[in-house]
C-alpha cells in the first residue's frame, strides 16, 4: 500500500518552518561517523553550550569562574569534570538564574515527571524541540517504521481519563500520523479485551508503550489464549525500566522485536536499541560516575543542562558510546479486587504532577493490602498539601472504579531510596 501520508507529514514540516526533517538528515549521517569523528562532533558541540551558557545564563556564568572552566574566552575542556553537578534543588533553589538572557524562538516551560515528588520546572524551545523529535523519528526509521505507517500509543492519558476525550488538535494530528492511542491509566479486564480486538482491527506496525504496561497486557493475552496482530516493525518500550523476562514474554507473545528507549522529560530521549541502547550522540553527552548517569543536553539553549545529575544508575558500553546496562527508578503495578491493573506511571503522574502544586516534596505509594494504600509523603506546604489530596484521592479512586480503596496517608521527613541507589515511588506488598 502506498504510503501517502510521509511526503505530506514531512512537507507541512517544512512548510512550517520546522526544522525536523533537516535535522533526520543530519543525524543519519552523524550516526555514521568514526568513534574518533563522533567524539571530535561532541566536543565542538559541548564546547559550543558552554561559551553560550557562559554569555547567556547567570548561574553558569558564576559557577564557571569557580571552575576555571573559560580562560581568556576560551573552553578549557581538561577542566569539565570540575563542573558541580546540576541537580532538581539546585534547579529549584536557582530558578530564572539558570535560564538563558537571550529571547529564543518558541520557549515553552516543561516539568518533570514528578517521579521523586515535587516536579521541577524548566525551559525548552523550538530549536531542541526539532532535534529531540528528529530523533525519535530516527528510531523509528532505523526499525523500518515510516512517518505515516500505522502506528498504536500504549500510553497513559489523564485528559482522556478526566475529560472523556483528547483536544481536536491531537486527534487531527492523530489522523494525520495515522496514529491510534490506548490510555492505560484504563487497564480493567474488560478494558483490556476492548484493546485486543481494536488492535487486531487496526493492525498497528509499530507500538509505543510504558514498560510495565505492555508488559501485563503480554500477560493478559496469554493467559487468555488470545491472539493479537503481530507489529512488524516491533514496539518500543519506555518509562521504566525493561528487565530481561519482560522483554522475553512481550517479544514471545507478540512475536517482533522490543526496543528499549530511555528518556526523561528535562533532557528527551537519550538511548535506544534492542540491546545495547545506542546514544544519541547529537542530542546528549553522557557520563557514568560511581554509576550514577550525568547528563550534558547539547541543543537545549534556553535553559543549559549541563552536567545533570538525571537520578537514574547504569552502565556505558567500552567505548563509551551506548549503554550497555540502564537501571531506572523501581516501581510496580498496583492490582485492585477486581483485578484491574493500574501502572505505577498513573501515580507519578497525578500525584507527582497533576495535582501537585508544591505541596508535596516527595512521595511513595505502598499497596499493603488489595484495597489499602498507604501514601508517604514528605510536605513542602501544609495548606497546599491539605488541598491536594482530597484531588489526588478522588483520583485514585476513581481509577478503582467499582473497587473499594481506603487510603491512609503519612507525613514523613524522609523517604530513603533503596541500598541499589534507586528511588522506590510505587511498591505493591499484595
């Protein structure tokens, strides 16, 4: 069947005056550089950031004079490891300071996922825009998925959940995509028979999903002896992390390839592969320390990530051009009475973000029983606090359904990660 509808995707991105389709270009033939052509691309272009953030960004300029990082205009990159970490306080503590004087095209305020608590808020624009959607458009081509090939969203939509349905924006771009969206944050039993047989009807070849997600329909389909359509150009996982029997039962039920994509909101998508997870050298330089992950965003002016301590542990292949191990937060799915699933992405993101106006610091989700919760917390602001969480219970509850959930909650000074250094937010005991 022809495909129609890539040259008319990549011609209103032109039109638009975007840059992605151009960029597409560029990182094709950057990824087919030498280690010696690539690493000489990541220093022009990390030298490049920081001469820009040191003209640009008051918290760089001041930091970089304590670092001996710029001597007489000049990047002495010898002196990069003597750069402090970025971390989520310093980002809160320094606020405008770390964003760029010069007015950019197309700045737009993004938050993190809210994955440890109060989400951070910071800068992008259209320039890292373009080159973070190229990237995943690379992906997707590298696997042999084409703009406009049917393609199915195994994610999680709170607009969908509290509204009833998305904004004729995302539905015309949908269409155009040829793009069709399952919202997880619904996975009842009936739900999940609802998927297969509009998944089969469809017959997506390429699916994108949360980790645990995809992973309990896998389950679902094969305890119920179901057949589902087969994705040629495989699925691509994300928002977790993808242990080796989660990719062995979801490649074994859905018979095709599971690429493993690592990402956050404040940097974009860093790694990807069906093994190693190539970097996208174009976009990040990594580093791996005592294997903790700092991260240096190469195309984010409006507010430079330099150095950002991400949260997350792993591990760089030999030549320091992939990921040969990528650990994440911990989390698990929670179940309710009726056996319902309900990912731990659903309370990160409600809690974490969107009913959390800096209230809550940190939280952690425990199911002690099948229709207990318990929600640990450490408070940023009482009275805020004290607003939030009639939203975030009436939320959960009403992800239950006809299930009934009692939830205690508990104010704590404290939620310690695990002894691995991972950050546990949601645990199921059930």
């Amino acid at each position: 069947m022809i495909n129609w509808r890539k040259p008319i995707i990549y011609a209103m991105l032109n039109l638009s005056g975007s840059d992605i389709h151009r960029n597409i270009k560029e990182i094709i033939k950057i990824s087919k550089y030498s280690e010696n052509d690539i690493k000489k691309y990541q220093r022009e272009k990390i030298v490049d950031i920081l001469q820009y953030a040191y003209k640009n960004v008051p918290y760089y300029k001041k930091v970089f004079d304590d670092s001996d990082i710029i001597k007489n205009g000049k990047v002495e990159l010898d002196n990069f490891k003597k750069l402090p970490f970025l971390t989520k306080d310093i980002m809160r503590q320094e606020g405008t300071n770390l964003y760029s004087k010069e007015k950019r095209k197309g700045v737009y305020e993004n938050t993190s996922g809210g994955s440890t608590g109060e989400p951070v808020r910071f800068l992008q624009d259209k320039y890292y825009s373009d080159w973070n959607i190229a990237n995943k458009i690379y992906v997707k081509l590298k696997a042999g998925q084409q703009p406009g090939m049917k393609e199915l969203r195994f994610w999680g939509s709170e607009r969908d959940l509290l509204e009833g349905r998305e904004k004729l924006s995302i539905r015309l771009r949908n269409w155009l995509y040829n793009r069709k969206e399952f919202n997880t944050f619904k996975m009842s039993e009936k739900d999940m028979l609802e998927y297969v047989k509009k998944w089969n009807k469809y017959k997506p070849c390429w699916v994108e999903s949360y980790v645990q997600s995809i992973f309990e329909f896998a389950k679902f389909i094969e305890n119920n002896n179901l057949k589902i359509h087969s994705p040629k150009n495989g699925i691509l996982t994300s928002a977790g992390t993808l242990f080796p029997e989660m990719r062995e039962k979801i490649e074994e039920v859905f018979k095709c390839k599971v690429y493993n994509r690592y990402g956050s909101r404040e940097v974009g998508d860093m790694a990807c592969g069906t093994g190693e997870l190539k970097l996208s050298l174009w976009n990040h330089y990594i580093e791996v320390i005592d294997n903790k992950i700092y991260v240096t965003a190469l195309n984010n002016y409006s507010m430079p990530f330099i150095r950002y301590d991400i949260g997350d542990i792993g591990k760089l292949s030999s030549d320091g051009l992939a990921f040969s191990n990528v650990e994440g937060r911990e989390m698990s799915a929670i179940r309710t009475n009726l056996n319902k699933i309900i990912p731990a992405e659903f309370f990160i993101h409600f809690i974490g973000v969107v009913h959390n106006d800096s209230g809550i610091s940190k939280f952690q989700v425990i199911q002690k029983k099948i229709d207990y919760l318990e929600i640990n917390v450490v408070i940023k602001n009482l009275d805020r606090f004290d607003k939030e969480k009639k939203n975030i219970e009436k939320s959960i509850k009403l992800e239950f359904g006809d299930s009934d959930c009692f939830i205690k909650w508990n104010i704590v000074n404290q939620i310690d990660p695990l002894k691995n250094g991972k950050y546990e937010y949601v645990r199921s005991e059930v």
